[in-house]
C-alpha cells in the first residue's frame, strides 16, 4: 500500500492543477444537484420494536386526524398572590390569551382549561391551556412561535404569570452555527502554534471545509432518495471537521519532516502521502466501522446518522491522499517557516545534514522509558477514580427539568408540578385496543380501574375512545417526575399487568407517551451496548492487527480505549448526575444521562482515539522496522509525532469544548463529555500509557505467531519498502517548480 500511495502522492503533486481542478468541478458538481434536489422527509425518531413505538403508531392508525405526531405547547397561566384564577377577570385574560393562540397559523386546536377537566389546579391558583399544532416538533413555523409568545406577553401585561411549555418552541436541529465557527477559529489558532506558518496552518482547514462541504451537499443531493436530512448529517458535520483536519495535519506534518531531511518537494509529497497517507488510511478505516456500528443499535436514524458520518469520512481520506498533496505541490517548501527555511538552505550550502532536533516530544518519552512501570500505574489508577462515578450511572432522556431556569419551558415545568404535582409533567398515555371486544368501554373502565390502584398513581382520566369505539386512551398521572426511577416502576408494572388484563377483558393494553417512550429508548441503548462494543472493538482489533502486525499491540489499544471512555463517562455522571462543578459550566438542575451518550461516545471518541493510536504507533513501528531498538524506536515516533498528535487532539477538545457553552442540556453534556474522552485518551492513554506499556514489552510488543503471521496480508504502513523504490529521473524531480 504505501508504494502505491507513495506514487499517487507523486502523481497528485506533479497534476497538482488537474486534480484540484477535478475536485472543484466535483463540489460544483454535487453543489448544483443539492440546490435542485427535493426536500428530504422528516426522519423523525422512532423506535422500532418497543412498545411505546407500537402503541404510538397504532394510535395515529386508530385516530385519524389526531395530529399524534404534531407539536404541542401548553400555556401554564398563575394568577397574582392572594387570588384565583378562576377569578372573573384573570379568566377573561386566560380566555383572551387562549382565543388569541386559536387563530394563529398551523395551530389545530387550543383548549379553554376552563372547559376542560383537570385543567385547573386544586387550590384555583393555576391553569393549564393545551395548544396543538399541524406541524412537527422543531418544524413549526417563526409566525406560529412568534404568535403563542406574543399571545403569552399579552397575558403577562394583564397581570399573569404566563409560561409556556411543551415542544413546540423547540428549534429544529441544524447543521452548522457558532460553534462550528469557533471550532474553526481555535483550530486555526492551535495550527499556527503547531506549524509556525499561516500556509501550512491554512491549508488543513481549507482542504476539511471542502470535504465536509462535499460530504453536505450529497447529503442534501441522496436526502430524498435515501431518507436523510439535515439532522441526518449534524453528526457527519462534526465528524468530517474533526477527522478532516487531523488527516491533513498528519500529512501536511511529514511533508514537512521530509524537506527538513533534504528531499526534494515532490519526493517529500510522495513519501508523506505513502507513509502518513497509509495511516490516515487505517485510521479511517476504524472511524467508518465505528460509525457503522450504530446500525446495530436498532435505532433507524442512529444508522443513517453513523452512515452518513461514515461516508463523510472516507471523503476526507480522498481528499488527504489527493487534494492535499496537489495543494503542497502549489506551495512548495513554503509550508516551513521562513526561519526554518533560512536555516536548511545554510545548512545545505556548507553540507550538512539536516539531523533530527531532540523537542519535547522525545524528552517525554525517554521520561517515560526511565520508569515505565511506575507511569502505567498512575495512568490507569488515575483513569480507574476518573471512572469510578460511572458505576452510578442512569440512563434516561432529560427534558424541560432539566433546562436553565431562565427559559421559558423550564418555568412552566416548574408551575407545573407546583400546581399539580411533579408527575403531571410526564403523564403516562396508556392504550387500550378493544378492537374484536363484546364490550370495549366495560374493558377500558377495568384498565382505568387497575392502572389507578397501583401505587404511585395519584390520577387517571376517564378513557377517551376513537370514531370507531373500538380503542381508549386513559392518561396515569404518576406522582413523581418523569425522570424518576419510581416512574419507570409504575410503567413496568402496568406492563406486567398487561397479561392479566387481557385474559380477563380481552383487551390489549399498551404504555406510551413521552415518558414511556424515554424509558424504552434508555433500555434499548443499555441493550446494545454490548453487542455495539463487541462488533466496534472486534472489528477494530482485527484491522489493528493488519496495520501493526502485532497482537498485542491492537489489545492494548483497544483496553486503553475502553478505560479512557470509563472516565469520561465518570466525568458526566460527576457533573451532571452528582452535581460536582455543575454550577461552574451553568447546570442547574441534576439528572439522568442521556441514554444516547454511551454509545455516541463510543463511536465518536473510537474513532479519534484509534485516530491518535495509529498515527503515534504507525511512526514507532516504522523506526523498528527501520532497526532501531524498542525504547529509541518510542523516542522516534515521539520526536516526530507527538507533537502532531497533541495539536489534534487540542483542536478536538477545543471545538467539543465549544458546546459546554450551549444553553441545550443534552448538548452541554456531549461537549463535557467528548471533551473529556479525547483529553483522557490523548494525553493519558496515548501518550503515557501506551509508550510506557510498549516499554515494558520490549520486542514482544510486535510478537506474532507464524500461522498469524501467514494468514495477515503485509500493508507496509510504515513503508519501509519505500527504501528500496525506484525514485523518478533526478531531471524530471527537479523540472518541478516550486
């Protein structure tokens, strides 16, 4: 592989004006079908196989018209101390509000609590208003938001306390914004450092702006073919940045310690296309099965989510073997600094060779190999009370208890539950499919009848039937909030009762809304888990084994992984669950982990961990291979690469850093918690644990038996059959200009 990466990197040098001239008619290209493809449907999020998705979809079969899909808000009204809402003129003002809200477009329906039962609290202080839209949640319209926030200040002008809750306020995920931008900006600012030139620092995020902007637009251009949409591709976004940036460095990186070592431009682009390029090829690689993995979570938009990540990746591995090398073949050794360039030019004159500097990286490493043993038992003891905190971790899905409390959202939540109790926020919809049933209200009356002995159950509405009489909705209002434990209790034991019901009704009854529906998806993540880490690892291992003809190596990598995701994990559940320097990063209400991050993290920080693993180890088993010794060998992969590695991983600490700042809890907690996984598998892992381990190991860190060793085809990452590869005529390598 390296040979034939060697002579594309060649090639792609000399053709430099053709290929980026063919990636440009290729953006243009993909950019024009984007622009006139079709909008892509909603990919929405449903989860196929539990029972909340079943009871889900047959209530929108069951109840035509009934909008089961659409967004919601409901309008929380509180009348001054000391009066009641029901009061003759804080109703007129709730009804006035009300009306208002009806009229508005893409609204279906908005209720008058006062006209409805339940919807005005027991002591007369609060009322609720239920207003439903034809939209989805996120696709609402600006003049239907603007007109229920208008409608709420009216009512607040009159004397109310009004707040609004529900989903319909909630903004529609989009690709791009702020944090892209400052991501991009401290990018730039780590590159700089690193390179010490605005044109080698340029190039890697010109080179990741153009493959993500090409991974986009085909997103945008499949979008209706494929079911993908612009949430589809949040994922591919930041992947694509991430990775596209690291793979460029890396290249841009030797290229550079190539002229530094005399070679010619275009040798140097060569060599650093075949050496780094097959490591950006392999570390891609584990990347795409990382995020490939996903579809074996079962969770249809988690698939197209980790696909079009995925597809975005093996972009940015093109555009490192092509573009990259094309664009330094219009820079030439203008991607070292001038003083750099000063000094080799001196240097050549008088006939010196250019020699390898001992830097910080190699310092590092021969601290390291001075006290292995004693640098591997802090790392993983540090690593192990990182992580302890994560033997406490609960999984569910945060909701409006959980946002600041200068929303909106979270405010009505909170009048919510002091009006009516903690658990109205979060009521249970149970259904009741009497279809084929003598008597179906006889059978709905009986599940209202148990459902509203169990414990923890302090109210059920009477049951609700469709045009056809065959089907009843009842509403279980729990008395604890929807994140709770005790309110997952409650839905497992209606669940249990199910059978008996059944057997003694005829009905089939089933648990959903959104609280059921969050418990099942945290228990359909907490499934897969396993199986998602038994593929990803499994898979990973084998092709680690391929690139560093080791078995011990992959493993190792791999157990490092798993530790350094442990602790960010205990990092999240610290903060976010126990509420250790919550206060600091502005959370200001404890809960459950979202019970998506385990497995985003996994396929994320996989991804970028093996990333940093290849590249660091690829360069130690090339100075082996090349016969240095074990612990040199450590020093020679630190010297050159160490360096390159902790600018990448400052750059993706930086950008993941970038959404601690979000007002979106789910979002702060996937910045603190990315953001921790790439710190503790960069600098503890990668760059402690891993040398001190090789170091231990000595030669039998690249033990592979015989049979194995047969069986395993030779990838030749480290390149070493470069030495013995014919260069080009010394006529055509110097007719180059540069």
């Amino acid at each position: 592989m390296a040979t034939f990466l060697y002579r594309l990197g060649r090639w792609t040098f000399v053709r430099r004006r053709l290929v980026t001239f063919l990636w440009v008619a290729v953006l243009a290209a993909v950019g024009v079908l984007a622009a006139k493809a079709p909008a892509a449907p909603d990919d929405g999020f449903a989860m196929p196989g539990t029972e909340a998705q079943k009871a889900f979809d047959l209530m929108n079969e069951r109840f035509p018209g009934g909008h089961a899909d659409g967004a919601s808000a409901r309008l929380v009204f509180v009348a001054p101390s000391g009066q009641k809402i029901t009061a003759a003129p804080n109703q007129q003002v709730v009804e006035r509000t009300v009306d208002e809200v009806a009229h508005s477009e893409q609204v279906t329906g908005a209720v008058n609590p006062f006209r409805m039962q339940g919807a005005v609290s027991s002591d007369g202080t609060t009322a609720y208003a239920t207003v439903t839209y034809s939209a989805k949640a996120g696709e609402v319209s600006k003049g239907a938001t603007d007109a229920l926030e208008q409608a709420a200040q009216h009512g607040r002008d009159a004397g109310l306390k009004v707040e609004i809750g529900g989903n319909a306020l909630m903004a529609k995920p989009e690709a791009g914004g702020s944090s892209e931008a400052i991501g991009m900006a401290l990018s730039a600012v780590v590159l700089v450092i690193t390179f010490g030139s605005l044109l080698a620092a340029g190039l890697p995020l010109l080179t990741a702006v153009i493959g993500v902007g090409l991974g986009m637009a085909l997103i945008t251009a499949l979008g209706s073919t494929l079911g993908l949409s612009t949430t589809t591709g949040t994922l591919a976004m930041m992947l694509g940045l991430a990775v596209g940036i690291d793979y460029a460095v890396f290249i841009v990186s030797r290229y550079r310690a190539e002229l530094s070592e005399g070679r010619t431009p275009q040798e140097a682009a060569g060599r650093a296309v075949g050496t780094a390029g097959s490591a950006v090829v392999f570390a891609g690689l584990t990347v795409v099965i990382a995020l490939a993995g996903l579809s074996v979570v079962g969770i249809p938009i988690l698939a197209k989510m980790g696909m079009a990540a995925a597809g975005t990746v093996v972009i940015a591995v093109l555009v490192a073997l092509t573009l990259v090398p094309a664009l330094l073949g219009f820079l030439g050794r203008k991607v070292l600094p001038r003083k750099a360039r000063k000094v080799r030019k001196a240097r050549m004159d008088q006939g010196e060779a250019s020699g390898a500097k001992e830097n910080g990286g190699a310092r590092w490493a021969r601290f390291i190999l001075r006290r292995p043993l004693a640098v591997l038992l802090g790392g993983v003891i540090g690593l192990g009370v990182l992580a302890a905190p994560a033997l406490d971790l609960r999984l569910g899905l945060p909701g409006d208890e959980s946002k600041p409390t200068s929303t909106t959202q979270r405010r009505a939540y909170d009048l919510l539950s002091e009006g009516f109790g903690p658990g109205f926020n979060g009521p249970l919809t149970v259904m009741v499919d009497a279809k084929g049933v003598a008597d179906p209200k006889a059978a709905a009356a009986e599940v209202a009848k148990k459902v509203s002995g169990l414990p923890g159950v302090v109210a059920v509405t009477p049951p609700m039937f469709n045009p056809a009489g065959d089907t009843a909705l009842l509403n279980a209002v729990p008395a604890t909030g929807p994140s709770e434990a005790e309110t997952k209790d409650i839905v497992h034991a209606i669940r249990d009762d199910a059978a008996g019901l059944k057997s003694a009704t005829g009905a089939t009854v089933l648990v959903s809304g959104t609280t059921a529906m969050n418990i099942d998806v945290s228990q359909k993540m907490s499934d897969a888990l396993v199986p998602y880490l038994a593929v990803v690892v499994g898979l990973a291992v084998i092709l680690l084994m391929v690139v560093f003809r080791s078995v011990l190596v992959p493993l190792k990598a791999a157990l490092g992984f798993l530790l350094s995701v442990v602790a960010a994990l205990g990092a999240v559940v610290a903060v976010f669950q126990w509420g250790w320097l919550a206060d600091l990063i502005g959370v200001e209400q404890t809960g459950p982990v979202m019970s998506m991050m385990p497995i985003f993290m996994i396929g994320v920080v996989f991804g970028l961990a093996m990333d940093y693993e290849v590249f660091l180890v690829t360069r130690i088993r090339e100075g082996f291979v090349h016969g240095e010794e074990p612990g040199e060998a450590i020093v020679t992969g630190f010297r050159h690469n160490a360096r390159v590695v902790t600018a990448a991983a400052f750059i993706m600490i930086a950008v993941f850093a970038g959404f601690i700042g979000m007002s979106e809890p789910m979002i702060k907690m996937m910045g603190l918690g990315l953001a921790a996984a790439v710190a503790f598998d960069a600098f503890i892992v990668r760059m402690t644990v891993v040398p001190a381990v090789l170091a231990l190991l000595g030669r039998r860190a690249w033990w592979l038996p015989r049979w194995l060793d047969r069986l395993i085809p030779d990838v030749d990452v480290e390149g070493s059959k470069l030495e013995t590869a014919a260069p080009e005529p010394t006529q055509a390598r110097e007719s180059v200009t540069v």
